[in-house]
C-alpha cells in the first residue's frame, strides 16, 4: 500500500503460491475491455478496493467499463456470478479472435518511447531527491521515498506520466534511483536485517536537484 504502515507484514509464500490461472484471465479482460486504467482504480469505493486482491481490482474495473458501455448488464454478471459459485468447473464462453489478439500483443509488448529520453533534467550519478508532495489523484511514487535523497543509476528512457490527472498524455524521462534502506527507514541490523539498495524507476516531475 505505498508503504504505508498498518497494513501488516507480507506473507511471502502466500505471494510466491498465490498467483492462479484466473489472476491472468482478471487482468487480460480488463485490458481488453478498455476498463485497465488507474481512473477506474480510483474509482472503486475504499472499502471494497481495501478487501480486493490486486487481479479482483482489475476485474471490478472491467466489469464496470463493461457495464457501462452496454456490453453486458449487471443481471447478466450476477447470474454468471451464481453460476461459477455454485459450479467451481464451469468454464465460461469463449470466441477465438486472431486479429484482434495479435493487435493486442503487438500494442502490450511494443514500448517505443523507452528506447530514447526526451528533455532529461538528470543524468546517472547526480543526487535527486524526491519531492514532497500530496497529490489526490493516483500517482506512481511511493509514499515512503517523499523527501528521500537517492542517486540515479539509470536513464532507461521516456515514458508517459501515469498520474490520473495527466490528461494531456505528457511524456517524461523516467530514471532508475538507488535508495539506502537506512535513509529510508533507519538502522535494523537489531531486528535481525541488514542494510540494502532499493531501486525505484520515479518519472522526472517527482525529482529535484539534491
């Protein structure tokens, strides 16, 4: 949760044995029905987004993207919701597209913009550190690197702003920034874990000149 604090610790072998069949269907159905998009996220109400696995919240997404354009109505989606409760080996409908399927692949699979760096303010082994800031739509950098200093350690390229508000489309170099875990949390080698490296890939508007 962007490290925020009282959400518990993470199970690692529940995230390493986790990852069902499903979890990869969720996520390519909502890429498919346009209804992947952090608007959506930000959009579920807090309760239900707080007690939704990552692959539920990409489904909700869909079903509503779906829902909404008229594709499908809500007593057609709580009647295969019954349907796949009460019969677990039920498969649902399916339609083979190879057209569409190679658009697909070709438009998830092709980054383009990362192969150069538009306007770069920054450049590998300068200090940044990462603005404060208090943004109320969805944005990609961590709460917990906010005031942080770091040394960037890589320029992979451009990429564009995937902040909600970024209507505009504006693209950004994006830099890979090396983090020590004492600065960001303070000295645990008495609880038992040394210190370490953290990259982060932080678009350019996040940073300034340390």
């Amino acid at each position: 949760m962007g490290g925020m604090a009282g959400f518990g610790s993470v199970d690692v072998a529940a995230v390493e044995s986790g990852h069902d069949g499903w979890e990869a269907r969720a996520q390519v159905v909502a890429l498919v029905s346009g209804g992947m998009s952090r608007f959506g996220i930000e959009q579920i109400p807090p309760d239900k987004y707080l007690n939704s696995t990552y692959a539920e919240r990409w489904l909700i997404c869909a079903e509503t993207k779906l829902a909404g354009n008229g594709k499908v109505d809500t007593a057609s989606l709580a009647r295969w919701k019954e349907l796949f409760e009460s019969n677990q080996d039920l498969l649902p409908p399916r339609t083979e597209d190879a057209e569409g399927l190679a658009k697909m692949k070709e438009s998830v699979l092709t980054t383009p913009l990362m192969q150069q760096v538009h306007d770069p303010q920054f450049e590998v082994g300068d200090r940044v550190r990462v603005r404060r800031m208090r943004p109320e739509p969805h944005n990609r950098c961590p709460r917990f690197v906010r005031g942080a200093i770091g040394e960037v350690e890589r320029v992979p390229g451009s990429d564009p702003l995937p902040d909600v508000s970024n209507r505009s489309g504006r693209v950004e170099p994006v830099y890979t920034v090396r983090f020590e875990s004492v600065d960001l949390w303070g000295d645990q080698t008495d609880s038992g874990e040394p210190p370490f490296d953290l990259l982060i890939d932080l678009w350019q508007s996040y940073l300034e000149a340390a």
